[in-house]
C-alpha cells in the first residue's frame, strides 16, 4: 500500500499529513440508521435480501485501494462476520482526489481505518474523531540501503540521499534529527526506481508492501540493509479504528461489536490465506486494479506477523500512552499541531 500523508494519498498511501491515513467515521450519519445504503463491493455471500435489511447499515472507509492489507474487513463482509453481529457493512470504494478529511466531515463515514499520525492531526485540527481499537503495535516502516553503499549504520546516512514520499516527511525528518543525521529528503511517487537506479542512497518502505516490491525488482534481501523505525525508537502506529466520539458515547455495543467481528474477520483471514487472497484479489480486478497474487501472499504473512503474532496468537487493542504522547510530541514539534489533544479524550477503548 502505498499512502501519502494527508488525504486519500495522491501518491503513496492515502492518509493526512496525508501521512498516512484512512480514517474515517459519522458525524451525522452514525445515528442515520434510515439512510439509503449504497450497494456493497463486497457482497455478503451468506446474507439473503430480507436478512440485510433487518441489519444495521454501516459505512466503513479504509485509507487506500483494495488490497490484503484490508482482507479483515473483506472478510468479515464475505463470510457473514458483521451480519452475525447485526451489522451489513459497506466498504467505502478508493476515490481519487476525494480525501479522508472530506469524507468525514460530510458525515459519509461510521468507523475507518487511520494511521495514528493522521488520527491526531485530524482530531487537533477538530474533527470529532475517538480511537476505539488499536490492532497496530509495531510500525512497518523502515528505511532501505543497498548493503553496497556501505550504509550499514543510521550514522552513516549522514550527508546522503533518502526518498520519501511526499507527505510522509514527519517521521524520518524526526529520525535524523534525534540521530543529529544531515540526509536531503527526495520526493518520489509511488514507485521504487529511483532508489534501483541509485538516483537516492536510502529510500522509505513498508515491510508488508514496498520491501516485498524491491525484492521482486532484482534485490535480494541479502543485498539490503533495513531499519525499522519501531526499532529505532519512533514507533508511529498505523492501523487503528476509529469513529465519532458521539457514536462511541451513544452506542458502545454497537463500536465493540464492530472491533470484535473485524477482529473475527481477520482471524479468518489469517487461518483461510488462500480463500482470503483469491477473494481480494477478485475485489481488485473487478476494480481494474493491478494485482500480484505473490505480492499479496506475502501482504497478508506480514500483517498475520504485525497483527497476530507468536505461538498462542491474539489482537492487541491497546493504544499506549507513550506512543501517543511520542507522535503529538512529534506533530506539534513541526508546527503541523498547535495542541496536542488529551490522551482521554483521543483514545476511548470499547475492548479492556
């Protein structure tokens, strides 16, 4: 996936800062319990006609186009998870050049996926957005050098070349100045040939996304050294869910049911990789989207790595204050927040 830090990610991914988003949620169309639903991309296979309309519509917005990145959320609309759970769910289809912001404020949005980045810059600058779940715990983005540019050590990006997508600045601008490292920042879109052909000496990846594409590019990941920024002490969370705080006020059962059948739908996700793939990669050509069965393979191993990890695997909920405390800090040090919002006020559980 590829975002880009402030609205739906003209470039790489979509998110604000467009840093790196997807978000989204009602600000007057939660209660509207009436309003017409729009056909569903994802079609629930187990729901029949009559059994839809006795259940909840929801709108939900991911930060970018189709892909495995999403398949808990395909899943649970395919496999009847949310139905179980009352709820018939549309999943918001990727529109260019219509930002998550946009979206949000118009009050087309119950729950969406958003970046924790972008979910503070939007709530410091007003919207009325809550945290309600917080699958993410680990950062998946690194920084890459070739092992032939004998850039081995943080130290040594000093005076280099790195490139960043447009929007996404904020973490390693934060990066280099806590390591006190002079590297020049590049813009790049959302492909990686400038770093292939040497034009940058670093350049920014996602471990479930971008990493995986320059391996299928000709690099070996013996030929690359990686730094992850969750290891290096700026661990920016992505994936969290989030909606109106008022929804989280007016109707809890609601909000956990909603965690709890996405958390469903990417167990079955994880234990059904083949269905789960086929399924997404049929959402992905019906939208005339480009697709790499490989690629989206190794997309769902590494979010089963980042979202249900170890021998007795389980969600994580949790949204720990430090790492709120560390990307506000971060936010409002480049002058993109005045204030940073209350951690009580941000982050309003609905899972214990």
């Amino acid at each position: 996936m590829t975002i880009s830090i402030f609205n739906v990610f003209p470039v790489k991914f979509p998110l604000t800062l467009i840093i790196m988003v997807g978000f989204a949620f009602v600000l007057n169309g939660c209660s509207e319990s009436s309003r017409k639903a729009p056909e569903n991309d994802v079609p629930a296979s187990q729901q029949s006609v009559s059994e839809t309309k006795n259940l909840r519509h929801i709108e939900f917005l991911p930060y970018w186009v189709p892909s495995v990145q999403f398949a808990g959320y395909y899943m649970g609309v395919e496999k009847g998870i949310y139905a179980k759970y009352g709820m018939d769910v549309h999943i918001i289809p990727y529109i260019p050049f219509i930002t998550t912001n946009d979206l949000i404020k118009q009050g087309k949005v119950d729950f969406a996926a958003l970046w924790l980045l972008n979910a503070v810059e939007l709530k410091a600058s007003g919207t009325d957005i809550v945290n309600i779940a917080q699958p993410s715990a680990r950062s998946s983005l690194m920084l890459v050098t070739k092992k032939k540019s004998g850039i081995d050590k943080i130290e040594k990006m000093n005076g280099k070349k790195c490139g960043i997508w447009s929007g996404y600045e904020l973490q390693p601008r934060s990066l280099f100045q806590k390591y006190k490292i002079d590297c020049q920042l590049i813009p790049i879109g959302s492909t990686n040939n400038l770093f292939l052909m040497d034009g940058v000496d670093i350049t920014a990846a996602n471990w479930f996304d971008e990493y995986h594409t320059l391996i299928n590019s000709g690099l070996n990941p013996d030929e690359m050294n990686t730094f992850f920024f969750s290891d290096l002490g700026l661990n920016f969370l992505e994936d969290g869910i989030y909606c109106s705080s008022e929804m989280r006020k007016n109707e809890p059962d609601l909000c956990r049911n909603f965690v709890q059948a996405t958390f469903e739908g990417w167990k079955y996700a994880f234990e059904h990789p083949d269905e789960t793939i086929d399924f997404v990669i049929s959402i992905l050509q019906k939208a005339r989207l480009p697709v790499n069965k490989v690629h989206q393979k190794w997309m769902l191993d590494r979010y089963r790595d980042l979202y249900y990890p170890g021998e007795n695997p389980s969600f994580n909920t949790v949204l720990k204050q430090e790492d709120y405390d560390f990307v506000g800090k971060a936010l409002k040090d480049g002058n993109l927040i005045r204030e940073i919002p209350s951690f009580g006020s941000f982050y309003q559980p609905v899972i214990k």
